[in-house]
C-alpha cells in the first residue's frame, strides 16, 4: 500500500497539472477515451485476473502454474487480436456512430485495449506469486513516465487528448515486453481446454467484471450520447478525481491481498476475523474522508484545478459520500470469492447496473455531470443491501453497522446544510461514539489485530 500511494501521489500530482492544462473540453475527449480503454481491455483479459489470482496460489508446482498462465495469455491475445482486426476494418463504414475522437485514433485505440488486456493477465500472475509490490512498481512507473511525457508534450504545444494517449500507450507497450520477458519461462503452447472449476469460475468473475466495469464507464457514455457536450465529461471526471484516486490509493489496495490469503491455507482461520472487524472499521474511516471532502469540495476544487472547474465542484460533493459506500463494501468480493460464491457479487452487480443505468437517464438530463454522482450513491447502497441479504443470520451486524454509519452521515450533513458546513465532521465524530459504533474496546481490538502474525 505505501508503495502503490506513493505512486498514485505522483500520478495524482500529473493528473492535477493535465487537467489545468487541457481544459474542461480537451479533458472530456481524452476522458471518454480513457475510459473505454479501461473498460475493453479488462473484460477482454476473460476474468482471468483474478482467477490467477485465486488458483495460482492452489497449484502446487511449477508445471501447473505454467499451464494457467499460458492458456491465459493464449486466449487472451486470440480474442483482442480477432476483436481488434474487425474493429479496424468497420470504423470506417459506420464512421457516422463512432465518436470523432475515437476513431481519429483507432490504431492505438485497438492497441492500448490489448496492452491493458495483457496487464490485467500479469497483474493477476503476479498476485498469484504473491509478488504484490513488484507489480506495484511496474504499473506505478509505467502510468507516472507515460504522463510525465505527456506534460512535456502538452507544455511544448501538442496541447490536446492525443498526446497523453499517445505516451501512455508507448509506455505500457515497453513495460509490457519487460514482463513478457520475466515471465517467459511460465509460457509454453498447450491446449486451450480449461479445467472445470477454473472454466466456470473465470466465466463468474468475466460475467461480474463485464456488468462492473459497464457500471464504471455508464456514465462517461450516457453524458455523452444525452448531453453531446464533452465539457460535461470534463467537468464530471474533474469532480470525481479525487474519489477515485482514493478508491485507488487505499480502497482497491486493501482488497487484493486478501483474496489471495483468504484463498491460501494460512488464512482460512482468521478469514471470518478480519471480515467482521475489516467491513466495520474501513465503513467509519471512509465515512469521515466522504465527509471531509464534502465539507470542502468548494476549495478542493478551486485551489486544485482553477475557476474553469466550477462546475465540478458539486459533482465533488456528492461523490465523496460513495467513498463510504466502496470502503464499507472493500471485503464482500474477495470473501465471496474465496468462498467460492463469486456469483454472488454478480447477482449485486446486476442491481446495482440497472439501478444506476436508469438513475442515470433520469438525472443526466437535469442536473448534466452532478447527474451521475448522486446515481452512484443509490446503486452503490443498493449494492450493499443486496451482498447482505446473502450474508449469514451470524453477520447480520453489518446490517446493523451500515444503517447506523450512514444515519450519522445524513444527520451530520443535514447540520451541515441548515448550520455550518464546517460542523459537519465534528458531529459524526459525536455521534459515532455517541451511537457506540466505535468504542474504546475498538480500540484494543485494532491493536490485537495489529500485532497478530497468523
């Protein structure tokens, strides 16, 4: 975690300086792009991130690894390659449907899809390894030398989208050939026939990404197609930058160890533990980063990114209050995975797509890029309640965990509205302990988890 924050501090800090740079209208095109990007090339990787993830650990020898991750690459490159060809070849002819700013770029559009597709692949063998910061600082200084570049470029007037597609995408293909090169050894042509279990459970893991990682790209589409203004793309990326850097600062870090040590053998004893205590702490610690960043969107955005990002300052506000919601929310994937009910998180990711998709065509319309924020917080609460309902009568204090953090949310933010902004934390503090959500007792029990080396 500290490896992968100090790097997405950098990426952060390059971020800041291509949004001033480009502007609301530039960044929205550079944006959607973005966005698509990461959003084809992990559900062309087939789920197999995190099914590497899973059973690579399981294998026990290196011939069993090997095959995996073979067939993982095999099949991977076969469908980007096939998908990306048939792309190539009608963008032209249905030129009319295609947004300009894709399809001026269709060559490394098709290109950086692969390269992601193929990074999901090595992100999933490497956490299988259990090589966690080695992969970290691949990834870190692959996005933080492709944007300083695309600084330099800005700087010296190639001041549009392209330029940071351009040096993001020639840095992932260097790095990519890095790790091509350190796993070669794992690689060998076999046949693509997939073990039953690991068939059926990537196949859960590529259906829950697709409806995922669709849920993440929605409201980057909608926007568009509704509004026809890439500056409302600009303005809602902008508002939404700093919850999504700590989603990936803190939020998606926590999780992906613990697949990996609620999937091996060690872990099988304390994973009920960490699950109880884990969903509740990371609850109330996000809770207070939702509403800091609520309290002080205005000036976050102001003295981060300028006037020309007024617009974004609502959209802040209330997408802050999601980081509650993903921290709560952190564990429920891997536990469920590990205990090999990934369908789970699949019957959630189905309701939580059509509540956010219809959220979306009733808010866009009205309230343009604040629209999408305030759909993330129902479908994501929506989320939850759902991955409840599937928890034991045993866990039912989550239940009780999540009313009682999100009433003292709603309480503090209604002081906020009708006293001072600036009281808003203050009285969550009051109220959770207040609400004995976290006690002194919470306390010995963090530092008993600390110093536990199981």
């Amino acid at each position: 975690m500290v490896l992968k924050n100090i790097f997405m501090v950098v990426t952060g800090l390059f971020g800041i300086f291509i949004v001033r740079l480009l502007g609301p209208y530039e960044y929205g095109r550079y944006s959607l792009i973005w966005q698509l990007i990461g959003t084809i090339g992990p559900i062309i990787s087939l789920g197999w991130m995190i099914t590497l993830s899973k059973f690579i650990p399981e294998r026990t020898n290196f011939q069993e690894k090997s095959i995996l991750y073979s067939q993982s690459v095999s099949l991977v490159t076969i469908l980007g390659v096939s998908l990306g060809l048939i792309f190539f070849f009608i963008s032209t002819p249905l030129a009319k449907y295609i947004p300009v700013e894709i399809r001026s770029m269709r060559l490394i559009f098709i290109v950086f899809i692969l390269l992601t597709a193929w990074f999901n692949i090595s992100e999933g063998m490497f956490r299988g390894l259990g090589k966690f910061n080695g992969f970290t600082i691949i990834d870190g200084l692959r996005s933080n030398l492709g944007n300083a570049l695309a600084i330099i470029l800005i700087v010296y007037g190639l001041r549009n989208y392209t330029s940071i597609l351009f040096s993001n995408c020639l840095f992932s293909l260097i790095f990519i050939i890095g790790i091509g090169l350190y796993l070669k050894d794992y690689f060998h042509f076999t046949s693509l026939k997939l073990e039953p279990a690991v068939a059926k459970f990537a196949g859960t893991i590529l259906a829950g990404q697709v409806l995922f990682l669709l849920m993440s790209s929605i409201d980057f589409i909608l926007l568009r197609i509704l509004l026809k203004d890439p500056s409302q793309i600009g303005f809602y990326t902008a508002g939404i930058k700093i919850p999504t850097m700590i989603q990936s600062m803190l939020i998606t870090p926590l999780s992906i160890p613990f697949l990996y040590y609620f999937s091996h053998n060690d872990g099988l004893q304390s994973r009920e533990k960490i699950f109880e205590f884990g969903t509740k702490y990371l609850g109330l610690v996000f809770a207070l980063m939702a509403l800091f960043f609520f309290s002080f969107s205005k000036e976050t955005i102001l003295i981060l990114l300028g006037k020309d990002y007024a617009n974004s300052i609502l959209v802040l506000m209330f997408s802050s209050l999601s980081l509650f919601t993903l921290g709560f929310s952190t564990l429920f994937n891997p536990y469920f995975s590990s205990i090999n009910k990934p369908y789970v998180p699949l019957y959630a990711s189905c309701i939580t797509f059509i509540s956010l998709f219809t959220c979306n065509l009733l808010l866009i319309p009205h309230f343009k890029s604040i629209g999408p924020a305030i759909s993330t917080i129902i479908s994501h609460t929506l989320q939850i309640l759902t991955l409840c309902i599937f928890l034991s009568k045993t866990k039912m204090p989550f239940i009780k965990n999540f009313g009682l953090i999100a009433f003292n949310m709603a309480f503090s933010i209604l002081i906020g509205v009708f006293v001072n902004r600036y009281l808003i934390l203050p009285v969550f503090i009051i109220t959770t302990f207040a609400t004995r959500l976290f006690t002194f007792k919470d306390i010995e029990n963090l530092k008993k988890i600390i110093r536990r080396r199981e």
